[in-house]
C-alpha cells in the first residue's frame, strides 16, 4: 500500500525554513531600520542652575539667581517624509523666577529657535529644509546609535561651532549604564552687539559695537550607548561682553557655572532609552535567536517525518 506524504511534515518544514530565513531578515534588514532618528519626536528637557544674570531693568548683572532653560525638540513630519531627513525644531527659552511661568516664550530672559536636519540612520547633518543655523558634528540632540568609546564631535549651538568630547567612562543615571563625555570652551568671540558705551567702559562713547564672547565651564552627557539618546546632561555657559578689543569682560550676560537637567527630564531620557532598548534587542537578537532555534527544530521535524515517510512507501512498494 502506497502512503502519501505526510501534510504535517510539510507544515513544519516550511514554516522552519521560513524561521531560519526571517532570523538573518531581521538582524541585517530590519534592525537598521529600526535604529533611525525619529520624525515625530516631541519632548522637552529642561535644566536648573544657580548664576548670574545681566538684569536690563535694573541695568546691572544680578547673582545667585536660578536659572531655568526650557529645550522643546519637535519633528516636522511634513517636511521628513518629503526629504527623508529627521527634520526637528527647536525652540530654547533661558528664564528666571521673574520670568516663569510664561504665557509667551519671548517674554524669556532669551529666546532661540533653531531647525536641525540629520540623516536618520547616520545622525549627521543633512544640509536641507530651510536648516537654521548651519550646523556641523556628529552629535547634537543626540548621539549616533551604537556610540562608541571615543572622541566625538558635539555642535555647541553658543558657540556656533563644534566641539570636542572625550570618553571619560560609564555611569548609571536611574540605575541605567550610560557612556559619559566631557569638553570644554574657553573664551572665545561670537559676534558683536551694539550697545551703550558706559556699559563697557567707554562713557566718551554713546554707542559702541561691543564684543560678545562665550565660554563653557564644562559639558558633561552620559548617553545611551545603544540609541544615543542623552540620558544627562550638565553644561556650563557664560557669556559676556567686551570693549571693542578689549581684554578683559566688562559686562556678564549670563553665567551658570552648572545648568544640569531636572529629575524629571532624566527620568524621562532613561524611560525612553529603555523602551528602545528593547526594541532594538527584540529585532536584532532576542526575535532572531528565538526564531532561528525554533525554524532548526522545526526544519530537522519536518525532513524526519519526511524520510520516515518515504521508507514506509519503499517498504510498502517492496511487499
């Protein structure tokens, strides 16, 4: 008596061998589509401090005040899709007491909006989409994704330029391991700003085109290394004013030697690394594992059923 082949085999060899194909699908197709830069990201960061602060009411620098820095990052969803970028805007407030809550962000001691374009895999800068300002560097808001331990280049936006941040190691932020990189700025010119004279020592004069200059005590970010998100962040600015090649600063604007972020922004930050996290692991090893394992069961089930089958035929054909 002839059998046919058994249908169950056939299930099971089809669906391992689709097992062991997905499992290498996942980790080099799919997983480097997972880790790309966002294009709905809306979230904000905010950080505290203690400085000093040129009060124009008062016409003089105040001390010992907090400071408050509000960053809202939000994607252009429009304008990603059309480019293919991770296109976010970016709008900055600097506040005081005095100053919050605000009903309106111009009513901040400063205020800046910027637009920052990134390849989505790459995280570097994509010149396009009405960028504002340039921007250079491999990391900003973010990291790239699988961060390495070395030196980086991170856009400092005060600055107008980048700059260098070392690997100084790991540390946990909420009980989550995190890579830490640390640079500094000293006193450099950024621009100029007509003011009165007396402001800066020169009383002869009604109105002088004074040096603006900035300064970074001292950035410090642990990131996530597999997502590259920021998990803290501590940055020092100060910016002051010149005498038209002067030397020394005659007035400061702004000077907080450690602006770090809040509690909740760090809870925040970890929340989210943690979340992506696992969903980079789930399509990059933890899914393929599984289903590679199980697609080689399944396969060496099916071809045993297969051949057990066919020698029941043999010895059926013989008789």
């Amino acid at each position: 008596m002839r059998r046919s082949t058994s249908p169950l085999s056939l299930v099971l060899l089809g669906l391992g061998v689709f097992l062991l194909v997905l499992a290498p699908m996942l980790v080099w197709y799919v997983k480097p589509r997972a880790a790309v830069n966002p294009i709905d990201i809306d979230v904000t960061a905010v950080y505290t401090g203690t400085g000093s602060y040129f009060d124009t009411g008062e016409a003089e620098t105040v001390r010992d005040r907090r400071i408050t820095v509000t960053q809202r990052v939000r994607g252009d969803v429009a304008d990603s899709e059309r480019s293919g970028k991770a296109v976010w805007d970016v709008v900055t407030t600097v506040d005081t007491d005095d100053t919050l809550p605000a009903a309106d962000p111009h009513d901040a001691l400063d205020f800046s909006t910027d637009r920052w374009v990134t390849h989505r895999a790459t995280n570097l800068p994509a010149h396009c989409c009405r960028e504002q300002p340039y921007h250079e560097g491999e990391a900003y808001l973010k990291f790239p994704f699988d961060v390495q331990k070395r030196a980086y280049s991170w856009w400092d936006s005060q600055l107008g330029s980048t700059i260098t941040l070392s690997y100084r190691g790991t540390e946990r932020i909420r009980g989550h391991r995190g890579y830490v990189f640390t640079g500094t700025v000293p006193p450099t010119k950024v621009g100029t700003r007509q003011v009165p004279g007396a402001l800066v020592g020169r009383p002869g004069a009604d109105q002088v085109l004074a040096e603006e200059w900035y300064a970074n005590h001292g950035v410090r970010l642990v990131v996530d290394q597999a997502t590259g998100r920021t998990l803290f962040a501590q940055t020092g600015p100060r910016r002051t004013l010149r005498a038209p090649g002067g030397e020394k600063d005659a007035v400061v604007l702004l000077d907080v030697p450690k602006l770090t972020h809040t509690a909740a922004t760090q809870e925040f930050a970890v929340k989210r690394a943690q979340e992506d996290n696992a969903r980079l692991r789930a399509v990059g090893s933890t899914v393929p594992v599984a289903a590679a394992a199980a697609g080689a069961v399944l396969t060496a089930a099916g071809v045993v059923l297969l051949v057990r089958g066919g020698r029941r035929r043999a010895g059926a054909d013989d008789s």
